[in-house]
C-alpha cells in the first residue's frame, strides 16, 4: 500500500466519523490534488481558527480549483463545514472533500 492510500484510508476513517458515506475514488482524487502538502506536517492541516488561513481556502480552493463565487454563501458553507469537521487539527484533505460535497463541486474531478 502506497503512502498516498494509507493517508486515503485515514480521511476515509475520519470521514465516517462524522457519520457520512465516503465516495473513495473522489476522496482519492481531492488528496492527489493536494499535492506534497499531503506529506508536510504544517501543510496536511488547515487552521480553522486563522482568519488568513481560512481566506486562502476560500480563495485558492473554493473560488481557483472549484469556481464558486465570492459570497456571503460560500462564507456560511466554509463555517458549516469547519463545524461539522470539528476536530482541533484538520486534515486538508478531509477538508477540501467536505467543502466539494458541500458545494456539489464533484464534477471538478471526474
């Protein structure tokens, strides 16, 4: 097993955690779009609680990768998914698969 499916696995686990269903080969998809930030132990987790961080999510993911527009809607989603997903470190991978299944932005990566 390739390190890149043993981190899929860990999502996967944490995932189902949070009592949702996980689509796999999209959970695959979203960390190899992550690129090595997968593997840099600042990088793999996004903090919630930065206000610059947050931006950068919304900006370079959100609004770049998944074309959504700049409102006060994505705003609520970003906060709906950082609530639901409440543990104190986020993996960036989990995060950006429940804000593209929040946002319905699965056709990103067919």
């Amino acid at each position: 097993m390739s390190k890149l499916d043993e981190l899929v696995e860990k999502y996967a686990k944490e995932i189902e955690a949070l009592d949702m269903k996980v689509d796999k080969a999209l959970l695959l998809a979203v960390a190899k779009g992550c690129g090595p930030s997968l593997y840099r132990k600042d990088a793999c987790l996004v903090a919630a609680s930065d206000p610059k961080e947050v931006e950068r999510v919304k900006k370079n993911f959100c609004i770049k990768k998944l074309g959504c527009a700049d409102t006060p809607k994505l705003d609520e989603n970003l906060k709906e998914v950082f609530k639901t997903y409440n543990k104190r470190q986020k993996q960036r991978a989990v995060v950006y698969y429940l804000l593209v299944k929040k946002l319905k932005k699965s056709s990103v990566y067919k």
